[in-house]
C-alpha cells in the first residue's frame, strides 16, 4: 500500500484546496490590480477636478486610463509563460 493509498480523505481534501489556491492566486492578484487601478485613478481625476472646479472630464479620462493599466496587467498575468 503506497502512502497515497493511506492518506485519510481529510489529508487528501487539504492538499486539493492548497493546490488550488495556489493555481488561483496569480488571477486573484490580477483582478485586484485591475480594481485597484481603476480605484486609484479614477480618485486621482476626481482629485484633479476638485481642485480645477472642472467638470468631470479627468475623472472619466482617470478611470479610463485606470481601465487601460488594469487591463494591461491583467494580460500580462493571464499570458505569462512558467
């Protein structure tokens, strides 16, 4: 009997969830670039045009760009070779 065969189901339940968190961690990372780029420039326009008094054309170009930085780092991850 190898040690496989002995591995309760518990063990075995344990190392197929560490395993997928691992596999899943790099799109996670990912998606919280993505959110987080959008956040982060989108309150910098809002930022900018409080302080201008101008309407809301930084906060839509903000977001915009943060859409674009977000995006891109998204498919950097999703296409990177291992």
């Amino acid at each position: 009997m190898t040690d496989k065969d002995r591995d309760s189901p518990l063990v075995r339940s344990t190392r197929a969830l560490q395993n997928n968190v691992e596999q899943a961690g790099p799109a996670a990372g990912a998606s919280y670039t993505l959110i987080g780029a959008i956040v982060l420039f989108g309150a910098i326009g809002y930022a900018i045009d409080s302080w201008r008094g101008s309407s809301p054309a930084f906060l839509v170009g903000g977001l915009l760009l943060g859409i674009v930085v977000g995006m891109y780092e998204l498919a950097k991850t999703v296409f990177s070779k291992k």
